[in-house]
C-alpha cells in the first residue's frame, strides 16, 4: 500500500464538536488499521487527555503513537514507553510566571493527570481540565511549587493583542531557549525550543523507517501547518483558515461532517482492492476483531473460492465439547465477506444480507474444521455463497448459504 501512517489532529479534526468520534469516522478508521495503516494521534492535548480517545481507537492493538504536548512526546499506545521526550528547564518557570503576573495573565502546567495553577478559578482552565479529565491542583507559588521539568507551560487570558505582543517579544528574546506561540486567541503555549508536530514526527518517522512520503496528515489549525507539509498528503479539515487551506494537498469536510472519514474513504479505501492485501496481512489485522477472536485464518482467497480454518476450542465449542452452531456460522460468514470484497468494484461496499446452514455431523473439541466457499451467484446488486465446513477429516459438518448485498459507496 501506498501509505503506510495516518497523523491526526485531534480538537476540530479527530472530532466533532462535541469533543466525539463519530461513529462513521470510528468505523473507518478501524478498518483502515485493519488494512495495515497505523495510526497516530498528533494533538496539543496532554498525553493523559489523549488515552481514552487511544483506547477507543484500539491504537494499542494495531501498533499506533500519540504524539502529545504539539510535538513534546512520543508514546506507543501498545504500552505506554515514552519514545521521545523534551521538557523545559525549571529553571525558566520564575521568568514565566513574573511575565504572566505582570501583564495580568494566568499561568498552568500539566503534571500526569493533573493541572498544576495558581488561578483554578479561570474559565478557561476549567474547560481545558473538562476536556482532559485532569484535576486540578492549586498551587499559589506556582514556580516555586513544582519540582519538575514539564513539557509545556500555558498563559491565559481574555486580552489577545497583549498575548500576541508577548508572543513576537519571546519569539526574540526566547530564541534558541524556548518557543511560544498561541494556540487559541485566549492561550499562550511555551514548549521547548523547536518542538512541534511536524519535528517530532519526523523522528518518529525516522525511527520507524517510514518517508514522508508514505504518510497522511489530516488537520484543522496553524498548529497542523508544518505537519500537513511535512506529510505526502496533507490534508486540511473545511472549517479551517485559509492560511492552513493553501498549504494542503486536498481539502475535505469539517469535523462535523465527517471530514475524516471522508478523506480516508477516498483516499485510501477506496484505492485499496481487498485482493490486493496478502493473507498473512488479512489474518494479523483480523486478531482484534470477531475472527481473530474465533481463531479463524484465511488459507486460501480467489474470485470464486475462499477458504478458512477454525479451531474447535473452548471459543467456539459448546459445554459439551462440540462445535457451536453460531461459531460455525460466523466462519462461514467470515469466509463469503472476504470472497465478496475481492470482487467488488472499489466504489461498492459489501453488507452481509442473510445466513442459513444445515448442520449435517459434528465436529468435537481438539480437532479444526476448513470452510471452502464457492460462489454461485454474483449479480450486480447480490452475491450467494455456498460455505461448506468440513472436519479435519473431510467429514462434512456443515452447509451454509450466504447472502451478500452490493451497495454503493455514498
């Protein structure tokens, strides 16, 4: 495949603004894992903040990253290991803090699953708690109170000219230290000196031995810029600024019509043919979903004939040491979608339809049945497979008609 990454924005990208995935989105972005493309997450949001929306993406199944804090860190949703990290010098918290103070700004850091502010009363550090399941924790000497080195500090306040002032007069005085830049009008982000997306995915690149090339970045702000023109394909959301727009490859939706969604279908789905994707590959991405789960592996796939193994065991037996019915069914179902998908044209979508067996003779705990499908019918609008589950043996188990609708992509 073409692309072997997708980076995502996640605030007015990833989600709606309800702070959701869509379910469209989420099922898109399943199956695209699934096709071999990892995923990761490239967000200013704390790396705490991000988890909940990793675990509902099965990143950690499907060897996805978080890059977290703009660019500060690197995790592997697998486990957790941090893969890369920068953190700003202590001993700038003093000078950040008296800048805040003294043009009446309010000033927060993160700390694990918490904000650490001298101002938890301020709206807008309420909602960035809100947003992340972060606790806050009320430290009046802010600096003097924090006994770590954190990945970034965050001033706030209603007044933008006079952050916007600030920020030009850090961008001097801070060079080659720090970085500062606005990533709403009400906050003021100070990382370390030259982190953001862009940068820090480009040492994950390099550390996993992918080209810029073989990626797609998908965002929404001035934040997302270096990240888009950095990707091969770089991708701008439909409510984003103009600014961002120009620097894309292709413009799609806005997050609350499934722009994501919209942009992988086309861009990727669409150009990938089931048959395209070897067995091996089908059968690794499939070990999170029903058939991974069943034990099942293809063996065999062509236009007209698929075959699957299935093993007879305490997932797919009954109490009594024989192969469920509802197991074997699942098995032939699994066998007649993929012979489907390797026929249908790449604007069409397969959706099983209806499923009846026989059940003939049994087959018992220990022992794997093969499914072999044949297709006897495939029309423009349906296809019919015939599933026939045998036992290691040959003795037929099972004979099971599967009804596959074709609809079009839309």
């Amino acid at each position: 495949m073409k692309y072997k990454l997708l980076v995502l924005d996640v605030d007015g990208t990833l989600v709606n603004n309800e702070r959701e995935i869509s379910k469209r989105t989420l099922a898109t972005l399943l199956k695209v894992q699934q096709m071999g493309i990892r995923i990761v997450l490239a967000s200013g949001r704390p790396t705490y903040g991000l988890m909940s929306l990793a675990k509902a993406l099965e990143l950690g199944n499907y060897g996805g990253f978080i890059i977290s804090y703009n660019g500060c860190q690197i995790i592997n949703a697998n486990n957790g290991e941090i893969l890369f990290e920068r953190r700003i010098n202590p001993e700038m918290l003093p000078y950040l803090e008296k800048k805040a103070h003294k043009n009446s700004f309010d000033i927060f850091t993160y700390h694990d699953d918490t904000i650490i502010t001298d101002s938890p009363e301020n709206e807008y550090i309420r909602n960035e708690a809100q947003l992340n399941d972060l606790n806050i924790i009320v430290e009046d000497e802010f600096s003097t109170a924090i006994d770590f080195a954190p990945c970034k500090c965050v001033l706030v306040g209603d007044d933008e000219k006079a952050l916007i002032s600030l920020e030009e007069h850090w961008k001097k005085r801070l060079d080659g230290t720090l970085d500062a830049f606005r990533s709403e009008p009400y906050f003021l982000e100070v990382v370390p000196y030259g982190v953001n997306k862009a940068n820090t995915l480009g040492v994950l690149l390099e550390q996993l031995g992918v080209t810029r090339e073989e990626i797609i970045a998908i965002g929404d702000g001035v934040c997302d810029v270096t990240m888009l023109q950095l990707a091969g394909m770089g991708i701008a959301m439909g409510h984003s600024q103009d600014s961002v727009k120009v620097c894309a490859d292709y413009v799609t939706t806005s997050n609350e019509e499934d722009g994501v969604a919209q942009a992988v279908e086309k861009l990727i789905l669409a150009e990938v043919r089931a048959a395209e994707i070897p067995l091996e590959q089908l059968n690794e991405r499939a070990r999170y979903a029903l058939m991974g789960n069943l034990g099942i592996q293809y063996t065999y796939a062509s236009e007209d004939r698929v075959e699957a193994t299935m093993p007879v065991d305490q997932r797919t037996r009954q109490p009594f040491g024989i192969l469920h019915g509802g197991a074997t069914l699942a098995l032939a179902e699994t066998v007649a979608g993929l012979g489907s998908m390797l026929i249908c044209q790449p604007d069409e979508i397969i959706v099983g339809m209806q499923v009846s067996g026989n059940h003939i003779s049994s087959a018992h705990e220990g022992d794997t049945v093969r499914a072999v499908g044949t297709i006897v019918h495939k029309g423009r609008s349906s296809h019919i497979w015939n599933v026939d589950v045998f036992t290691s043996t040959n003795k037929l188990v099972s004979s099971v008609r599967v009804v596959n609708s074709v609809l079009k992509k839309g």
